[in-house]
C-alpha cells in the first residue's frame, strides 16, 4: 500500500467519524415548543406531538404542566390552552423536567419505560435494564 492510498483511506474513515459525532449524542430529542398567544391566553399547537414521543398519557402530562404553572389548563382539538400568558422556554424547562422524573430511568437514562402500578405503588419499569423504580408523583 503506498502513501497515498493510505491517506486517502484515513481520510475516508476521519470523514465518517466526523460524520457521526455532528450527530446527536441521544436518540431521543424532544420537538421543538410551538407556542401561540391570544389576548390573555396561551395556546400550545404542538402540545399532541409531546405525549406520543414520552409514550404517556396526554391527560396526566396537561394536569402536570397545568399544576406547575399554577394555571388552569384544557384540551382544544390536539392543542393545549392556558390561562396567562406563559413563555416557550418555560414549557421547554418543565417538559424535561416531566421527562427526567417520569419518563427517563434513573439507572441508566434509556426513555424506553412504562408505568406499571403494583399493590398501591407506582412504578417505573425500564424496557432497556429491565429495572424498576418508584414513582414520587402522580403524574406518570
């Protein structure tokens, strides 16, 4: 092999890698926060998309983000409204909050979990490790 096919093929394998680490370090990304307001109100457009990615209940995950801001909170079609006037990156800090407390297990950070109740006890169990972890809150 000569010194130029080698570069070129070092080239080629630096290029890959490169390829890859410009990627995200997690396959599991939240969507972007889709925020509309009108007079004293504020309407999340995407709210449907969040329950389908974190795989839980899209009642249980509206009573937690509602009991957080200290406001009222209702379905309109798939959006979400709110009394009051509430930013994107407040939405965006409670969504990964719900998502670290209730979604992502706490031995090793795979999103891939389930609720499971269990003689009175909330349960998280993780697809990935297989363990299971109580839950503190009622929002899972």
């Amino acid at each position: 092999m000569t010194k130029a096919e080698y570069e070129k093929l070092l080239k080629k394998i630096q290029d890959k890698v490169s390829q890859n680490k410009t990627g995200s370090t997690s396959r599991f990304e939240l969507p972007k926060v889709d925020i509309m307001w009108q007079g004293n109100r504020t309407f999340f457009r995407n709210f449907s998309e969040f329950p389908k990615v974190l795989r839980r209940d899209p009642e249980k995950l509206l009573q937690y983000l509602s009991k957080e801001f200290a406001t009222p909170a209702q379905f309109a079609g798939d959006k979400a409204v709110f009394v009051g006037k509430k930013e994107p990156p407040e939405f965006t800090a409670l969504l990964a909050r719900y998502l670290k407390e209730y979604v992502e297990c706490p031995t090793c950070k795979s999103p891939d979990t389930r609720v499971e109740k269990e003689n009175r006890v909330t349960l998280l169990k993780c697809e990935a490790c297989g363990a299971r972890s109580p839950l503190k809150g009622q929002y899972a």
